[in-house]
C-alpha cells in the first residue's frame, strides 16, 4: 500500500499525482488531485494484438454524484449509461492520446477515467486527462512521451490557467488544451468574438503550463514507470510501401486528382482490388499480411495525394490551397416549420430546422459542476448513413454525434439573445444530406440561417470553416474548407467559427507533432479569410433575421411579478394557474417572476395576461380605476378592482345627501371610482363622489 506521489506547481496552483494505492492490478492507475478534486485514471491493455489497422482505444470518463455529497435525482439512484458531458469529457481524453503511441500497436487498450471528490471549485475535465496521461506513461502500453492538458480562462483582462469554478463564471474565453512538452495536441475552445491574436496567445499560455506538466510526468516515469511492452508492435514492412507503389502509381496519380468524390471513391476501390489481386491471392502463398496490404495502400495515397498538394498547390478537385468550394443556399426550405434553411457547400449538405417553443420545451440536464438545470437554446445534429452513402446504423446518436452538435451548439450560443429580449426556448436540428468534409461547420453557418429565417433577433451572423495541414519536414501547406479525404489522410483539423471581427468557437486536433506557432498564425489568419467569404454569402442569401416570426411559431408574452406573487399566480394547489390555462396557454413562471404566456392564439394570450394582472397588481391612493361591483348593501356597495375589493360608502356615492342606494346598482356593474384610503389591514376605500 506504499504511495508514491509527484506534485507540481502550475501558475501557482498544485496538481498532485500518486499511484501505488488504489486500483493496483490496473496496468497504470493514478489519481489526479487539485485542491478537494480527485480524479482517478487507469489504463488497461490486452496482452496479444488485435491486428487492425487502427488503435483500438475506448475511454470512458465517469461523474460519481457521491463526489460532490449529491444523489441522483432519477428513481435507481445510480449512474447509468454516460450522459452527454461525460460522452463529451470522454472525447476530450481520447483525442490527444490516440496520435501519441508508437506505430503497430493495436493492442485493445481501455482507459477509464472517474471523479472520485469534487470540491465545487476545481474543475475535473483536464484533470481528467492529466490522469488518464499519467496512467498510460507509467503502465507497459508504448505511449511515445506525457500528454497533459489545462483550462484557459480570460479574466478581467488576464489569462488564467486552470481557473476555479467561479472565475470560470466570470471569463469570456473557456480553453482546453492538451499537449506534450514539444506540441500542441488538440484545442477545444469557446470565447467572446476573440481575435486570433488572442487565442493564439491564450494557447501560447497554455503550452507554458503543459510543457512544466509533461517534464515533470518524465522525470515520474523514470520512479515509477513499467518497462513499455514493444513485444505486440507489427510495424508495416518498409519494402510493401514500394511494392504497392510501383504497382498502382500511375493509377493513383490519375484518382486523388478527381474532383469527385463517388468518381475518386470508385477509382480508389479499383486501385484496392488491383492491390488485393496481386497481393493476396486466393490461392498461393502470401507474402504480406491483408493488415499490412490495407496500410500501405492508404499509406501511398497519402503520400501522393500530399505529395500533390506541396509540390503542386493542386488540390484533389483542383481547388486553390485557400478556395472554399461552391456555396449555394435554400432560405425557407420547409414552409411548416419556424425556420429552415439547405446550406450546401461543394458535396457537404445540411438541412437546419429552428423550432421555437415555450421554457417547457428548454432541455433538461443534471450534472455534477451544474447541478440540474433547463437550457433555453440547443442544437441536435443527426448524420444519417446514406449521406455518405453507406448502409449503417440508425437509433441514439453516436459520440461523434454528440461532439459535432455540441461544437456547433456553443460557436452558435454567442449569437443567442437574452431571455427579457427573446423570451423564447430555441431548438436547432442539423440534418446532415451529404458529407465530404466540415459537417459540423455546415451546421454552423445553417444553424444562424435557420435562426435569422425564424425571425431570432441574434446577436450577430457567425460562419464556421474547417482548416487542414499537411506538414513534410519544413515544408507545410494550409488548406481551407477540407474534403473528407483531405481530413483522413492529412495532419490537422482545425475548426474555427465566428465573423469578420472575431471567433466564437474553435477546435483543433493534430495526427503529428510539429505544429508551430508560425504554422497556427498562418491557420488562423487563412481561415478567417474563409470565414469572411462564406458569411458574405450568407448575407447575401439572408441579409438580416426576419422581423416577424412565422405564422407557425407560437405566440409569448413576458409579465414581470414581483416574486412575492408567484403564489398568488399558482394559487393553492396549482388552483389558479389551470384556471389560466384553460384559456389554452401555457403558462411558466421562473424564481425572478417572470411570467411566460405561450399560444398560437393572440386572443387567448390577451385573456390569460389581463388575468395574470388582475392578480397580482394592487391598487394605489390616490389612483383612480374602473371595477365591477359585487355586492350591494344598506351601506354602501362592495366594488372589485383587480383581485381585491374596496367599500364605496354610501356618503361618497353623490354630492348629495343619500338615504338610499335602492336601483343605483346592480351587481356586475362597472363603477369608476378613486382610491380614498387603504389601511394596514388591507381595507380600501372608494369614492366616487371625489370625480363628480
């Protein structure tokens, strides 16, 4: 039970690893700890290889409510399935690691990851990495050198690395990076209309604080560490790649240069059964294994398709290195629904829907640094297989799913107006048609549209545009709005979204390490010129959002309570608030007492609001109002104003003398009157001889 721990000190903050004490039969186990946050990874590898050609590496990142004193709110009391922020955090994980183990290794590998204690202060998700990293530096599984990550937050001007809870409340930029001591490996981040000047700076603060990590992760490595196990590494053989080369060159010189991509999909197929014909005949010994055939296929595409771009500055479809593809929009596909909009840019096709509805359409969500909550704005994004012409799955969304829809999501919730501004609940769909390359862009630039078409008064238009690297030695190239090709057999996707002044959301993640400084300013600078062009194209197809929403959209109306008199609205037992809604409204009342009136019918609107106000107003000295009487006696009448009721005296009916009010009033009369007096117990009185 002897622990063996390292700590280190970042930007005045201590991140203490240990190891030796919980979960020792795990190949690597490590817990992360950051103030009363503890997060434990472990990372577990199959002894034989599974012989693919790819990782097969599955991370899970799990949130116990028991670490934060909470209990889940559903009736089994135990986490189940991961929700979307843990399918989100675990993607996190993932994409730093995956590019960082030596080649051949395709050994099954499940790296899981759990908050143990959360202190309400101290975020876990690059914790969470740093853990996950630590266990594979110290277990037998090849990870080629440490992987660390840190939060980047901007505050009162500053930048802030691993920011609390609280200020994180306050920050207008939220970054997650992960890196070795040499590179940036993956980006996710969100911000205020930053500049590219600011991000980079911001990644550059990162990169600081990860470098002090990962030296620190080596230098553990060297105590503590398992030998690494190299025993399982089948390396493609190096003579293949010129086998396969002189083979199919001439073939594959004419197929990564059509523009495509069903024609280059079908000359790539036949160049693959060329290869399998002469390699892996039916019958006859083989020389290489299909594993090793298929890798060195995909190995000299690559290579010629890059080869093609650095020497040449030809794309597969003969585009400029910085030409975004043709842009073409459909405003107002789907007449029934709120808002839609067909975005298609080159062989990449979205259809966004907008729905407008009231706060009880708002998704609902429980999570750990959260707690439950209600989100008035939210997008979905569906990728079917037939948009890329293949035959798969349908049913929940997948990861990738879940990551592209919310990236999409928080580039767009910058543009979203407030709730006193636009008392509306907002869904988005992304219904993905055809895909080659930047989807999740797609759905950005048709997500605003479908917005501005539904009459949401947003902030401001964003587009978003997906950049890629192929990077040899020195030489690099940048390519702005990526085919999918260019994703699978490049370096770099980097995803940027925002306007002509400044970003929104960006996301990047890279294959090799090498990126530079230089390398992201160039990035960045091109692909705010993309950016640029396809929001004016936009612009052009929408100018501005509508300024009247859609006969079909449901109608709202906001009425500030004081809180006091939410109850008065309810009523005793939720009495009062079915009698409002039987005007066929729904009704929504927040804890600020605001209340939200929804119907496709103005008229029945109109009648709940005029209710609502007869309850919770009160009438003031002095004021004068129009109320209906109800009830008549020898003394005066009773007379209703709003919800109370006030006593007309007899002697302040005329300027005369009564003795009686006999055949003055009758019972449902309206009767002004002024406001003479009302006293502590809540008594009014009324006079109408005060108008005369």
């Amino acid at each position: 039970m002897e622990a063996k721990t390292m700590s280190v000190s970042v930007a005045g903050k201590e991140l203490k690893f240990e190891t030796g004490r919980i979960a020792r039969h795990a190949g690597g186990a490590v817990l992360v700890t950051m103030g009363e946050t503890m997060v434990l990874g472990t990372a577990c590898a199959s002894k034989e290889g599974m012989g693919g050609d790819f990782l097969p590496m599955r991370v899970d990142y799990i949130e116990k409510f028991s670490s934060a004193g909470k209990t889940l709110g559903g009736f089994l009391k135990r986490e189940g399935r991961p929700v979307e922020r843990e399918i989100l955090v675990a993607r996190l994980i993932d994409r730093p690691l995956r590019p960082m183990f030596e080649e051949g290794y395709t050994n099954e590998l499940q790296i899981i990851t759990k908050v143990l204690s959360y202190d309400g202060t101290h975020s876990p998700e690059p914790l969470a990495i740093c853990a996950a990293a630590a266990a594979l530096v110290i277990s037998e599984a090849p990870l080629i050198k440490p992987v660390a990550a840190v939060r980047v937050g901007h505050i009162d001007g500053n930048y802030v690395i691993n920011p609390t809870v609280e200020e994180m409340e306050r920050s207008e930029l939220d970054l997650l990076i992960a890196g070795t001591v040499d590179a940036v490996l993956m980006i996710e981040g969100y911000s205020n209309f930053f500049t590219e000047e600011q991000i980079l700076e911001a990644i550059e603060e990162g990169s600081n604080a990860i470098k002090i990590i990962c030296e620190e992760l080596a230098d553990w490595q060297k105590v503590v560490g398992k030998e690494k196990d190299r025993s399982t590494l089948a390396p493609m053989p190096k003579e293949l790649f010129d086998k396969v080369e002189n083979l199919v060159k001439e073939d594959l010189l004419k197929a990564v240069r059509l523009g495509d991509k069903v024609e280059r999909t079908d000359a790539l197929d036949a160049i693959g059964t060329k290869i399998k014909e002469h390699f892996l005949p039916e019958e006859g010994e083989r020389e290489f294994s299909e594993i090793d055939v298929k890798k060195a296929q995909k190995k000299v595409t690559a290579h010629y398709m890059r080869q093609m771009i650095l020497k040449e500055n030809i794309r597969c479809d003969s585009r400029r290195l910085n030409e975004i593809r043709p842009i073409h929009i459909d405003m107002d596909l789907l007449p029934r629904t709120h808002g839609s909009t067909l975005f298609t840019r080159g062989e990449t096709q979205a259809i966004a829907v907008c729905t407008l509805g009231s706060e009880s359409m708002g998704q609902r969500f429980e999570s750990l640094n959260e707690g439950d909550g209600l989100r008035r704005f939210y997008l979905q994004y569906f990728f079917p297989p037939y948009c890329v012409g293949e035959v798969g799955r349908m049913g929940a969304p997948a990861r990738r799913e879940i990551g592209h829809g919310k990236l999409a999501e928080r580039a767009l919730a910058a543009t979203i107006p407030s709730k006193e501004d636009f008392p509306y609940t907002i869904r988005l769909e992304s219904n993905i048609t055809e895909s080659n390359g930047s989807s999740s862009m797609a759905s950005v630039c048709g997500g605003c549209l479908a917005m501005m078409q539904a009459g949401v008064p947003i902030k401001r238009p964003v587009a978003g545009i997906a950049m890629g690297l192929i990077l040899e030695g020195e030489s690099y190239s940048i390519l702005s709005d990526i085919l999918g090709i260019e994703d699978a057999l490049g370096d770099m996707d980097f995803k940027i979204t925002g306007d002509e002044k400044g970003i929104t959301a960006f996301q990047l993640d890279i294959k090799v390490e090498g990126i530079t400084h230089k390398i992201m300013e160039v990035a960045l600078g091109q692909a705010k010129e993309g950016r640029i062009h396809i929001l004016n194209k936009m612009l052009q197809a929408c100018p501005k959002a509508q300024n009247e929403l859609s006969v079909h959209a449901p109608k709202i109306e906001i009425i500030p309570v004081h809180p006091s008199k939410i109850g008065v609205v309810i009523g005793p037992g939720g009495k009062q608030i079915r009698a409002i809604q039987e005007f066929g409204v729904s009704v929504d009342i927040d804890d600020a007492g605001l209340v939200s009136i929804t119907s496709n019918s103005k008229e029945s609107i109109e009648k709940a609001k005029d209710l609502i106000i007869n309850l919770v107003s009160e009438v003031e000295v002095g004021k004068t109002y129009t109320g209906k009487v109800t009830g008549i006696r020898e003394f005066g009448v009773f007379v209703k104003i709003f919800s109370q009721e006030g006593l007309l005296h007899i002697s302040e009916i005329s300027k005369e003398r009564l003795n009686t009010i006999d055949g003055l009033f009758n019972e449902g009369d309206e009767v002004t009157v002024k406001v003479l007096e009302k006293n502590d117990r809540g008594q009014i009185r009324l006079s109408k001889k005060a108008l005369l």
